[in-house]
C-alpha cells in the first residue's frame, strides 16, 4: 500500500478468482481498494488462458462481483477506464 501513496497503480486481476489459480479473494481485493482508493487501482482479467473464460466474460463476473461488495459504478469505470486510459496516455 506504501507504493500506492508514492503514485504507483496497483491491478487486480478477476482472473485470480478462478480456482486455477485460485490465488485471489474478492474480500481482499475490496478492503484494498477501500485502503488505497480508486484513483491507484487498475481492474483487469489476467484471462484468454485455456481453462478460462473470454476475458470480457471473466472481467463481468469481476466488477459484478467487487458490486455485489459495495464498488459503485462510477468506481469501476474510473479504475477500468479512466486510470488504464491516463496509464496508457490514451486522452
């Protein structure tokens, strides 16, 4: 989190949910978005991987799921859109 306030984006991946390789937890994944902030967090699918849903499909599940934990719309398009198009530096 340390590396958060010093301005780096952290990127959590829908992909770790799945039970391979079942390394992530979507409690955890929201207290560290509550701790950090939106505007320092990146969501992505990590997917296309055999064994693994479409990205898109996987990405869905994922802010469906970090929803259903209280994210707002408007906190998932800032960290699915706004944060990876200024990291980019897509205007």
């Amino acid at each position: 989190m340390e590396l958060s306030r010093q301005g780096a984006h952290l990127e959590f991946c829908g992909g770790e949910l799945y039970p391979i390789p079942g390394g992530g937890n979507i409690d955890v994944f929201r207290r560290a978005i509550a701790e950090v902030g939106v505007r320092s967090v990146v969501v992505s699918s990590d997917a296309g991987q055999p064994r693994k849903s479409l990205p898109a499909e996987v990405l869905r599940i994922f802010a469906q799921c970090l929803m259903e934990k209280g994210v707002t719309q408007k906190e998932l398009d800032v960290m699915m859109k706004e944060n990876p198009r200024l990291l980019l530096g897509i205007q």
